[in-house]
C-alpha cells in the first residue's frame, strides 16, 4: 500500500480541546459514526451503536475504561470494544486513534 493510501485511512474526528477526561463524544470519520472517548488523557473509538440494543453509546456514561450503554446499561470495554458487563455479549468495533498536534486522528 504506497504511503499516499496509508494517509487516506487516518480521518481527522476532533481536536485535543474538545472535551475533558472522562468524557464522550460523538464524531465522524469518513462515513461512519463513531464514540470518541478520553480517559486518563488517552483517546479512544469504538463504534457508537450499542451492539445490544439500537442506543447511541455517546449518550452513556463513561467511567474507567467501560462505556455503560444508556439503554440496557450493558458496559464495553473502550479500549478494545469487549463486552464488560451483562446483558452485552457482542463486542463493538474499536479502531486506532493517534493525537498530531492538537488533532485527533482516527483510523478507519
């Protein structure tokens, strides 16, 4: 894949500023919807539907590394999209974030 390619898959999604740890966003890369999340000043994304339920994992509340889903309060584990906690048994896709500059870049 010539380097030209590689830089096509990296989408720019938000900005280091954008919100604080602890903290969930919503962003867009390419088509796809995607939670951004910040804990212990390291970024996150997985996808941001709940694989459980039709509920937008945006909306949930964050703590550590595991997103409760707002509707069946199932967990994922935001670092690799791993169920965490009942009734969640399918994971959601995670994807490769960097930080360039004040930029978030997510692979996708």
């Amino acid at each position: 894949m010539s380097s030209e390619a590689k830089a096509l898959d990296w989408q720019r999604v938000a900005s280091i500023y954008d919100f604080d740890d602890e903290d969930v966003l919503c962003v867009q890369a390419g088509s796809r919807r995607l939670a951004l999340y910040k804990v212990n000043g390291e970024f996150y994304a997985t996808d941001e539907m709940c694989s459980h339920g039709k509920a937008s994992l945006c909306e949930g509340f964050l703590e550590g590394y595991r997103i409760e889903c707002p509707l069946h309060q199932g967990l994922f584990d935001v670092r690799d999209g791993s169920p965490a906690g009942t009734p969640v048994t399918e994971g959601i896709n995670s994807y490769l974030v960097q930080v360039d500059g004040e930029d978030i870049l997510v692979k996708v």
